[in-house]
C-alpha cells in the first residue's frame, strides 16, 4: 500500500464510525449520515443539528 492509500482507508474508516454514531444518535438512515458528513465535515454538533433536522423534516 502507499501513503495515499493508507489515507484513504483511515478517512473511510472514520467517516463509517462517525455515520454509525450518527444512524444510531439521531436515527437516520446510514446513507443519509454518510452524506451529512460529507456535506458538512466532521463537527459533531453540527452533524447532530442537521440530522435532527432532516429527521423531522421528514416526517412532514
């Protein structure tokens, strides 16, 4: 493997866990998580927010 490889592993390894804790904190669905995280980053708290947010903007 070379550097960027590892890299990417690591990163895709993170945003997995990070969308895990976000399906099960804010029950959204994984692909939604995956999505947030890659709109927004990785700050929790905004994470959270907009999670929150789409969830209840679903159920409209």
């Amino acid at each position: 493997m070379n550097e960027h490889t590892d890299k990417g592993d690591s990163h895709n390894g993170a945003v997995e866990i990070l969308a895990g804790r976000l399906v099960r904190e804010a029950d959204i669905s994984k692909e939604q998580a995956r999505e947030l995280i890659e709109l927004i980053g990785t700050d929790w708290n905004s994470l959270l927010r907009e999670a929150h947010f789409l969830k209840a903007r679903h159920r409209l």
